[in-house]
C-alpha cells in the first residue's frame, strides 16, 4: 500500500478534526478517533466525500485496552501504520489550583499525560516491529512558560515534552521517529469553553485577546513538514506552529539544548 496510514487521536472537534479533514485531501489514509458517536459520523462523512478509504472509530485514550483494540482493527485492515497523532486533549481545571475540582484536575492528568502514555506505548511496539514510523504528541500552552490558573493542562503538556524527549532518545538507534509539537491558539471547543465559561472568563480572559483563527490551518501545514522529515534533528525537542525549518536549524547548531526542557 503506497498510501501512508495516518491515525489522529481526537479526531472529532478542534485540530483533530483540522487535521484529519487536512490529510484526506492528501495522499493518506485517515482513521481518526474519538468518543462521541454523533461527532465521529460527522466526521466520517466529511471523510468519506474525499475516499471511502478512511475511517473514524470510537476510542477512548485513558483506556489501554480499547487502544489495543484499535490498533489491532488498523493493522488487520491496512496492514501497517505509518503516522500515530495523540491530539486528544483535556482542560477542565480552570482556576486556582487550591480551588480547583479533583475529577477536573485529574480528567486532564488522565486525557493529556496517560492518554499519550497509552497509545505511544502500544503504537511504539507495533512501529518497531515493522521497522518505521512517527508518533507526533501535541502540547500546549505553559509547555514552555507558565500558564497561571491552567495548572492541569500546563503541567500535563509539559510532561508530554518531557515524555516526548525520553521516548526519543529510548529510540534513537530505531527507524521510530517522536516529535512534540504545540499548535498554537486555534477555535475548538476547548477555547471556547475557557473563553465562555465562567471561570474562564474570570482566569482566563486574555485568551481571547491572544485568539489567531489562521492558526487552525497552520498546524496541520506544519505537521506535514514533519511528516516529509524537514526537521529531523528536532526529535524529541519541542517545535512550534510559528517556527520555521531552517531557523530552527539553524539555532540547533548554535544550541545543542535548545528546545528541550532545561
């Protein structure tokens, strides 16, 4: 199959959906994920308009088993994956931390940090057993600042650049590429949720100042760049929607740490 087999975590609403409707129109096949029935339909239906090819399934990241599960369903029918995605992504704990809900809290540890875990886990194996692939992890803001009354989701994002950089380096002598990428501000449900609830808009108000609609179609713009390997030596290290490949590069030579968490 010449076509590259691409799998996108919260595929339903926000970037995923960005995404997955992005590389249907390219020469991929998409099989996006998420847990609401009527969203994964709609979307499967915008899909289906470019090829009958492409698929959206119901997955719940948290659970390991039904990431097995899925996985298992991917390889039966395509016989390989090529491009694992973990784009799902959680922020209920808006607020500060000493107010905040627990579940809220812990929702966005379990979907953002154990979620990643989950499926780079499973993917990793099936990626080394047929001896390539590249897992892109989505981060986010207070990756690389701090991200006052976004404690959950600051600190969850930034596990994943650390988690992204060891996964890395475990896998360095291997055809398994793992990039972390941070998509920038786009309109999903999730900053219109800070931007209209109420602890949002009390915390949080500025987000709406920082909004930048373009954003929606650069992030899938730049993961292609990923996909076609225009920065390689950026493995494990944390790239941005507003960077560009040869300055990236470019300050690489100049900083060996640069874009890790240091």
């Amino acid at each position: 199959m010449k076509k590259r087999i691409i799998f996108i975590t919260g595929a339903t609403k926000g970037i995923g959906r960005n995404m997955a409707l992005y590389f249907a129109k390219r020469n991929y096949i998409v099989i996006g994920a998420g847990r609401d029935e009527q969203l994964l339909n709609e979307v499967r239906q915008q899909l289906l308009t470019y090829s009958e090819e492409h698929r959206m399934v119901a997955m719940d990241v948290t659970k390991i088993e039904e990431v097995h599960t899925t996985l298992s369903y991917v390889l039966d029918t395509f016989g390989k994956i090529d491009v694992w995605i973990n784009n799902a992504g959680s922020f209920q704990a808006i607020g500060p931390t000493w107010e905040v809900g627990s579940n809220e809290f812990t929702q966005d540890i379990m979907t953002n940090v154990i979620g990643t875990y989950h499926c780079s886990s499973v993917v990793t194996q099936a990626m080394l057993e047929q001896g390539t692939g590249k897992i892109i992890n989505i981060i986010g803001g207070g990756s690389r600042t701090d991200f006052p009354y976004g404690n959950g989701y600051s600190t969850s994002k930034t596990a994943i650049a650390r988690f992204t950089e060891n996964l890395a380096v475990e896998l360095s002598d291997t055809n398994v590429d793992v990039y972390a990428f941070e998509p920038g501000l786009n309109d999903t449900d999730m900053t219109m949720h800070i931007r209209n609830s109420e602890a949002g808009k009390q915390y949080l108000s500025k987000v709406s100042e920082l909004f930048a609609e373009e954003k929606d179609v650069a992030a899938p713009v730049w993961i292609e760049r990923i996909l076609d390997d225009q920065v390689l030596a950026f493995q494990g290290r944390i790239i941005t929607v507003d960077d560009e490949p040869d300055q990236l590069l470019e300050t690489l030579d100049e900083r060996q740490d640069y874009r890790l968490l240091r």
